[in-house]
C-alpha cells in the first residue's frame, strides 16, 4: 500500500503531467474506443435473464423459483462452451449478438473483498463488503469499486483520468452518478431532451440587445482571477450547448432506428456522439446510461419483461449503430446492477435483494458466444447459496469485471492497481473476454 | 439626456421640463433618512407645491404625515429602495411633475452602504433592504451580538408514517428560512459545519433521519466545537451515515474489525485533515520538503475500537436492547458489552487506557483530538473559505486560528469568537474601502447565489417554492451530497486557476454555467412560480428617471458599486433597444444577475 508521501509525490507528478498533457492525443489512424455502461438501478432479476437448460440445473432452477420460473420453451436457447442455457424471452438481439459471437455472458458477478465461499460467509469468517443488501451501499460500491463505499470517485470517471482527455473524456447520460467522477476528469452530463442551453431569448430586437450585451460582458477584461475563470467556464459552456443543440437534437446522421425508450433515447444520443468524436476532439470515451425500475419486490415475471424488452432493443440498435459507423470492435458496452435477486419468491410474487449476478458485454471486440467466470449452481441452500434463498456468493469480482474492461480500454496494469485497489486480492486479473 | 449623472450624499434634482408650465414644482432640499422598524422618511422643501399635491415614493402612493407649506415629510417602506436609492415624484393637481433621486442615509452611521452590503454578503444570505440599513445603523459587531440572539429558524416537524419521508419539506424550508429568516449569521455558520460534518441523503434520505442532524448544527453554530464533535460523533444519523452505530468489537475468531469509516472521517474530513498544519494552515514539511502525514492505518484501526459499542437510542414505550432498532432522536447509547476496553494508542503516542467505558473512551479520544494543533487552522480554513473568500493570506488563517486555539478569555474552540474573528478580520473588510487582490473572493454556491439574489430584490418566498431544483440543477442538490466529501470538496483547485483554491468551481461546468444565468432570467421574468414575488418597482422607477439611475441603482445593490464603466456602457447601449422602463429594469437585473461580478462576490 503506498504510503501518505508517496501518493503525496504521484499526485505531485501527476498534477504536473496533467498541466502538460491539456492537448488531445490524437493517435494516427482510428485508435478509437469507448466503454459504455448500462446500470441496471434496482437489481436486475438475473437467475430469469440467463437460465440453466441443463436437465438437473434446470429442475433445480423450477424447484427453486417456483412460482417465478420461466417456462423451458419460453426461453431463447444459447450455448455456452457446450453447456445449453436460455435467454429471457425478449432477449432476442442478445441472443443473436451472442450467436454472432458479439456478446459474452459474465457470471455470477459481485462485489466482494476476497475471495470467499458459501461457508466463510454464513459463519463470518470472510470479511464482506459493508451493507451488501442495501441498494445505496451496494450501487455506491458497484460504482466506485470499493466494497467499503468510501471512495468518491468512481472507476469509470478514473479510467477515464488515465486514458481520455476532453470534454467529452466521460460522458454521463443519467446524471452526475459517482462512476462518472474522476479525479481529474469532471463528466459531461447529457440530459434526454433538449441540451442545456441559455433561456429567455426570443428574436425580439430587444432580447437580441439583451443577449448582446450578456455576452459582451462574459468578453469583459477583469482583475478578478475568479471573475476570468468563470467567465471563461461560462463562455465555454455557451460553445458546449451549440454543439451538444446541433449534434443531439433533429434528425440523426445515423440511419440505424433507436427505440423511443429511455433507455433507447440514451444510447441514440451516446451513438450521435461517438459519431461525431472527431469534432469533439475524443479518442477516449467512458459512457455512463441508466435505467432504473429494476427492484422487483413484487410480480417479478409482469414486471421484469417489459424492461427486459426495453433492454434488448436498446442494446440491440446501439450495436448496430457502431457497425453502421465501422466502429463495432472499438465500442463495448457492458451491464452493471447493485446485485441479483433471491432465487425463490416472496409472498407478493417477487424476488428479494440478491448477490452475485450475471451480465452481458457487447462488442465485436469481444470474444462473444462464451460464458466467463462460473455459473451458480442453482439450488436453494446449494453449495452457492449464501442465505438459502438462493442469493449467489460471487465466485468473480467486480474488480476483475471492470478491470477487464479497462484493460482493453487502454490503461497499463500499474494503473489497473490504481482503479481497482482491491485487484490484488483476485486471480485471473484479466477474464479474457475482449481481445 | 445622454450626460452621466452622479449621485451626490444628499440630493439631486432632477425637474422634467415639458416646456416651462405652471405648477411646476421646484425642490430646494431632498433628504431621507431610515428610521427604525423598515422605514424610511423623506423629507422635501419645495416651491410651487400645491394643495391636495402628492408625493409618491417608489411608485406606489406614500404616507403623508406631515404638510405644511412648502414642506412635506413622508414615510415609506425601505424595500422601497434599491442600493439605497429611492425615486422621488411629487405631482401637483395641475400637472407640474418633479422626479429626484435620492440617496437614503443612515444618522449617525459609521458603516458606508458598500461595507454594509459586502458584510452581508459574507455574515448573512447576502444584503437585503431592511438588513442592510440595520447593519448601517448597529455596525458589524454589534450587528453580530445581535445575531447571536436571534431566534432560530427551524425545520419542519417530523412526520410519523413511513410515506412522508420526503426530504423535500426540508429543502424547501431551508430556502424559506434562507430568504425570511432573522438568525442569517446562524443559518450560514451551521451550512458551512454541513459541509464539514456531511451527512447526505443519497444513504440517510428520510426526513426522520435529516431533521435531527439538520436541527443539531443549527443549534450548535454557536456553541464549542469540542460540543458539536461530541453531539455529531452521537448522532444516530451521522452513526447511520458513517457506520459507527451497532459497531462491534472485533472477533478474531470470524476475522470480523471494527468498521473504520468514521474513525477515518473524524480526523481526515472533520477536524485534522490528512498532514499537519501550521498556525496559518500551510502544511509543515520534513527535511525532503514534503508533508508530514497526521495519522496512519493503525491510527484509523484504533479510533475505530474507541468507537464501538454503540446503538440507536431506545424508541419510545420499548424496552431498551442490546441494539436498539433504528431510532433518530437523541444520542446513541452504549452497550459496554459490545465495547473494545482494550488499550489504544492514538495520535502522537497518546494511548486510551484499558478498562474504561465506551463513553469515556470517546470523551477521552474527542477530547485528545481536539486540542490537535491542527483543528485551529483546518476549522479557520474551512469558515473562511464558506463565508468570506477560498484564498485567505496564511496570515488571515493564522489570526483566525489563533482565537481558535483560545478566545478573549482563554477557552479553546468558542465558534462564537471563530465567527467574529473571520468577519470583522482586515483581510475580510478590507474589500469595504478599498480593491482587494485579485485572488480574491469566491464564488457563489448555488444556495448562496439563489438566497442572496433573492433577498437583494427584496423578493418575498413562500414555503411551496421550487428553489430546491434549481439548487440542484445547478450542482448543490441540498441534503444530498454525493459523498462524505461535500457537494464540492472543500479542497478543490480548478486546474486554470495555477494552485489557486476555488471549491464552488468544483460545481461550475459548461451545464451549471448556463443554468446559473437561467435563474436570474426566471428571476427578473417571473419564471419562479406563485411562490416567488419579484417587485420591481424600485427599479424601474429608477428607470423613468433615466436609464443611467437604473445601471447605478444595481451598481450599488448588486455590485457594491464597483460597476465599471465597461460593463455599465454595455448594459446602456442594451437598454437604447428597450422603451418601456419595466422592461429595461427586468433586462438590466438580468445582465448584472446573471455576470460573473455579480456571482463571484469579493
């Protein structure tokens, strides 16, 4: 662990390099990539999204969900390394992008502070993340790759500090959220709808006046270094809201259709901008997309499908969207949430705070059609079960997921050490699942 | 009438001529004076006053108390006035119409109208009419003692049932008392220990939760820092916020520690910070010129066995348990059983005895770390970077922390002398006579600048207001910090400012920019909602004198007089485009609302 001084010296070095390194880098060629992550806000129902179709998995996934298990025809069939599962039903361009290779299931993955079992949980002999069963504690720690929750920066905003520059370094399009702060990079927050931009101008010749004279005044020379830096920011942010007017709003220069969802409108707008990167002066990007709702304490199999529906199309058109733009092996996008559900059900037909869950990364840089890390053994007070509710002990950290991630995205394994601290505790750092 | 005018300490005339016309009137003296209770009087000589004439103040028909011939004394309300200029009409029954402009003094006042203003800037939610003539007529400290005083704004009661645990009643309520409130030095002392005692609603999000801890640095803003470590350390909501409730002693048979996060955050975020401090608050260097760490992991390990043992309070009509179920009123309360007694070595050698209660181990180890050399220049940094500006000389932090360390009778930690040391300190008024440097100054956060805009215009603010959204959209989302670390950290340098502190900047990008300037456009154009009342009426008489009486009205109230003649001349060729003076007096407050002079204050 590095000492006070130490950090002391680096952030020294690192201040110094920052005041130097303020131009882009503009690699030769396309040296494009960006991360996108879709954050599921609630807890995403993983044990129906990806289900076991092996004969003893699958009865033990039925006994186990009961009156919450999806039917075996239901499901759309996929396989992994020869092992057979089922996709939630509306999960029909996942499936295709995986049977493409283009997508990848990560298994039973959580948050956890090392390596720990079934057993060292139940009997506290591991330590654990702080709050797992709480969804600020949990969202906090999934962003921010730390199982205490202290650290107020998150690891896509830090990411983003070592390999990105620019504005458009880390864009969020759900709010200022910790994932998206560095310690450096400050994220460009995009809202659905119309940009940020300046009111109370009409065409008038007296607003025009008005708006005149507004803008002579951020030009005005002043002594106050307070004064010129706001200016300035402010100067900047008029020059922001055009281009984000012009780029975000009216038709799209990209023929692929986005759903009219939330969570479509989002990734049309994070596909506008990766199109227009080159004006934004971005060879780095992190993107941050959301979509709450995902808290299915009650009627699960109601509840969960439409939001299922809404992801697969919303993924689906954004991978099109990258390979219409030639850009479908420099974009990964990925699914986080602060944990899985209870296996069995509750007394309202829904399913309870869970642990360890099961996500999707899409990209044709991803080496697709395969399962990573170990898919629970789906059995109420089976050697995964923690609570015997079935809540899966991760048997994969957040820490490797994202470090994964980050790796293809750019940063070096000193810096791997620096956005994941606790990386160290786990074996493979890297899963292997992009080239 | 294109020549500029200045506005001199008594009166200037100013007679409209429509070709000479009988019954015109013709004022030989102007004066007007505040009195007590959010009046003012003026007072006119004058040749050619009529019978039945009237003298208006303001735009809005005046009290005449006293007419004698060729002598009138009126009385008008003080939000009458805007930078302390007031419009004079007085209008004869046969037509004659005289319009002055005149200054208000304050009898027998040694504060001028500029330090008055740059004061509340500072030691309230900013100036507004009647607070500003108050500070004129008491002076600063004597204005402060009062203060002291005053009555304390409070939140709302706490509601029972589970669903109305909305926090919004409380961000309401603190705009509400922000913009109405009497104890303004108290309101903004106990906001700036919120920013440094944080507790955020992002984990602690109900209103059963908020209001106690809310409630608690309202009431201790003025008392003993030592105090409010004590009562913040016991608070259920700071215990739920940093886990320091239902913390257990440690069992190494099950590899279980004491969880570290407030023991951490006591000394890193509340009172010591993470290197050792001089008296004026740079940090002291070892031999190889670098900082001097305060503590270390084994620090952290040991206040948090300090800090075990202890649960919620008791709910009312149940029986107290070992861990009580979540309860917010009141302190915790220890259970010995769950207490680490072992020894514990702390800061600099200091160790805690083995044996001892719960409760006196947290007395001792508060106790140990308050009378850290540190906490004097990192609680002096802190208030002055909240109320007066983010780059004080070392010298001004020393001064502050000195008074720290022992105020006029000696005692340690009296936030009262901490208050009046940072606000009537040279460094703080010297802005008053003079320019100050340009490092100067800080900028607005959105509380500020929306409360303190607000009250300069004299705004009135019902309860159902919708300030909260724009605080948030602005970066300040109230009682929901991102992170223990405050809605900004307290130690951000923008990177273009070369190692200059600015924390509000944190807060400041291209979005929050415009949003900024959107508030004073929802301001000036009655954008706010029902809860909001804008009165222009000063102004815009200001105005129908002259365009130039309009710039120099928000000169003094806005911009403390500082306006140049650049921007004013802007703003001038802005208003030719304009006819109709409400409109000119809505446009004008827009470009000196929405400018950064207005918004970084100095």
């Amino acid at each position: 662990m590095l000492t006070r001084r130490e950090l002391f010296r680096f952030a020294t070095a690192m201040a110094a390099w920052q005041r130097f390194a303020r131009l882009p880098v503009l690699a030769q060629g396309d040296d494009y990539r960006a991360l996108v992550c879709v954050f599921l806000f609630g807890g995403n129902d993983s044990n129906n999204t990806i289900v076991p179709l092996e004969a003893a998995a699958f009865r033990g996934y039925q006994s186990g969900r009961g009156t919450l298990a999806l039917t075996q025809q239901s499901l759309l069939p996929i396989e992994a390394q020869g092992t057979p599962y089922g996709l939630h039903p509306r999960l029909t361009e996942i499936q295709r992008l995986y049977n493409q290779r283009r997508a990848a299931v990560i298994a039973n993955v959580g948050l956890l502070v090392r390596p720990t079992t079934r057993d060292e949980y139940r009997q506290r002999l591991a330590p654990l993340p702080v709050n797992l069963f709480s969804h600020s504690d949990q969202q906090l720690q999934w962003q921010c790759a730390d199982p205490r929750g202290d650290a107020r920066t998150g690891w896509g905003g830090r990411i983003a500090d070592r390999v990105a520059q620019g504005d458009f370094a880390m864009v969020s399009l759900a709010g200022n959220a910790t994932y998206v702060n560095g310690e450096r990079v400050r994220p460009m927050l995009v809202n659905l709808g119309a940009p940020t931009s300046l009111t109370g101008f009409s065409n008038t010749r007296e607003h025009q006046a008005r708006l005149q004279a507004f803008l002579e005044i951020l030009e005005l020379e002043d002594q106050r270094i307070l004064v010129r830096t706001a200016n300035l920011r402010a100067r900047q942010g008029l020059r922001i809201s055009q281009v984000l007017t012009r780029l975000l709003t009216g038709t799209s220069p990209l023929k692929t259709p986005f759903p009219a969802t939330t969570l479509g409108r989002q990734m049309d707008q994070i596909a506008r901008l990766i199109y227009a990167r080159r004006e934004l002066a971005a060879t780095r990007q992190v993107f941050f997309a959301s979509l709450g709702g995902w808290d299915h304490h009650v009627s699960l199999l109601a509840s969960h499908d439409p939001l299922m529906s809404q992801l697969n199309g919303a993924l689906g058109a954004f991978y099109q969207a990258t390979e219409e733009m030639g850009l479908a092996d420099r974009v990964v996008t990925f699914t986080a949430s602060e944990f899985n559900r209870t296996l069995n059900a509750n007394s309202n037909a829904g399913s309870d705070h869970g642990w360890g869950a099961h996500h999707f990364v899409i990209g044709a840089a991803v080496k697709g059609g395969m399962l990573y890390g170990t898919y629970p053994v789906v059995a109420l007070n089976g050697p995964d079960d923690a609570t015997g509710r079935g809540v899966w002990v991760p048997t994969t950290s957040l820490d490797q997921y994202g470090a994964t991630l980050a790796s293809w995205f750019g940063v070096r394994a000193d810096g791997l050490r620096a956005v994941f601290p606790n990386l160290a505790n786990f074996q493979p750092q890297n899963l292997g699942f992009l080239d | 009438m294109g020549a500029k005018m200045k506005v001199c300490g008594c009166f200037l005339l100013v007679t409209l001529l429509a070709g000479a016309r009988p019954g015109e009137v013709v004022l030989k003296r102007l004066e007007a004076s505040a009195g007590s209770g959010g009046a003012f009087f003026v007072e006119l000589q004058a040749d050619g006053l009529e019978p039945g004439g009237v003298v208006r103040v303001g735009g809005k028909q005046a009290v005449v108390s006293e007419a004698s011939s060729g002598r009138v004394l009126v009385e008008a309300p003080i939000k009458f006035t805007f930078g302390g200029l007031a419009v004079v009409e007085v209008r004869n029954p046969s037509g004659g119409t005289t319009r002055a402009v005149v200054e208000v003094q304050v009898p027998g006042s040694v504060v001028s109208w500029r330090a008055a203003a740059r004061f509340l800037e500072q030691a309230a939610w900013g100036p507004s009419p009647e607070s500003l003539v108050r500070v004129r007529q008491l002076g600063f400290e004597r204005w402060i003692e009062e203060q002291f005083q005053a009555p304390l704004s409070d939140y709302p009661p706490v509601p029972e049932d589970d669903a109305s645990q909305s926090l919004t009643p409380l961000q309401r309520r603190f705009f509400f008392n922000a913009v109405n409130g009497e104890d303004q030095l108290r309101q903004r002392v106990a906001f700036a220990l919120h920013q440094i005692w944080v507790v955020s609603g992002l984990k602690t999000g109900q209103a059963r939760m908020m209001t106690p801890y809310l409630r608690l640095l309202q009431r201790l803003a003025f008392d003993n820092y030592l105090t409010l470590m004590k009562e913040m350390t016991l608070n259920p909501t700071m215990g739920r916020y940093l886990d320091m409730v239902n913390n257990v002693k440690a069992n190494p048979a099950r590899g279980i520690s004491p969880n570290e996060n407030y023991a951490r955050e006591i000394m890193q975020l509340f009172t010591i910070g993470t290197v050792r401090l001089n008296l004026d608050g740079t940090p002291v260097l070892d031999d190889d010129g670098l900082p001097v760490p305060t503590y270390n992991q084994r620090t952290i390990e040991n206040l948090a066995r300090v800090f075990t043992g202890w649960t919620y309070p008791p709910t009312p009509g149940r029986p107290p348990a070992a861990t009580n179920p979540a309860y917010y009123e009141g302190r915790m309360v220890a259970t010995e059983a769950n207490h680490d007694t072992g020894a514990k070595e702390l800061l600099d050698g200091y160790v805690i005895p083995a044996g001892q209660t719960a409760e006196k181990d947290l007395d001792d180890a508060l106790t140990h770390l308050f009378h850290h050399p540190n906490v004097g220049p990192f609680v002096a940094q802190r208030l002055i970077r909240a109320l007066v500006t983010s780059n004080p000389s070392p010298a001004y932090v020393a001064r502050v922390a000195s008074v720290f360390n022992a105020n006029p009778r000696g005692v340690r930690g009296d936030l009262k002398s901490v208050v009046k040391a940072v606000l009537l300190d040279p460094e703080a008024r010297r802005g008053d006579t003079q320019d100050n440097p340009p490092e100067s100054g800080h900028l607005r956060e959105p509380a500020l600048y929306i409360a303190g805009l607000l009250r300069a215009m004299g705004a009135s603010l019902a309860e159902a207001n919708t300030l909260p959204s724009w605080a948030s959209s602005m970066g300040q989302n109230l009682f929901f910090a991102p992170s223990v670390f405050n809605y900004y950290s307290l130690l951000y340098q923008p990177p273009e400012m070369d190692g200059l502190f600015a924390p509000e900047f944190e807060i400041l990008t291209p979005a929050t920019a415009l949003i900024r300037a959107n508030f004073a456009d929802a301001v000036v154009y009655q954008r706010l909602g029902p809860a909001v009342t804008v009165d222009l009426t000063p102004l815009i008489e200001l105005a129908a004198v002259h365009k130039w009486y309009l710039t120099e009205g928000l000169n003094r109230g806005l911009l403390y007089g500082r306006m140049d003649e650049a921007m004013r001349d802007r703003i001038l060729v802005a208003l030719d485009s304009i006819a109709d003076p409400g409109a000119q007096a809505q446009a004008a407050t827009y470009l000196v609302a929405s400018s950064y002079r207005y918004q970084v204050k100095d």
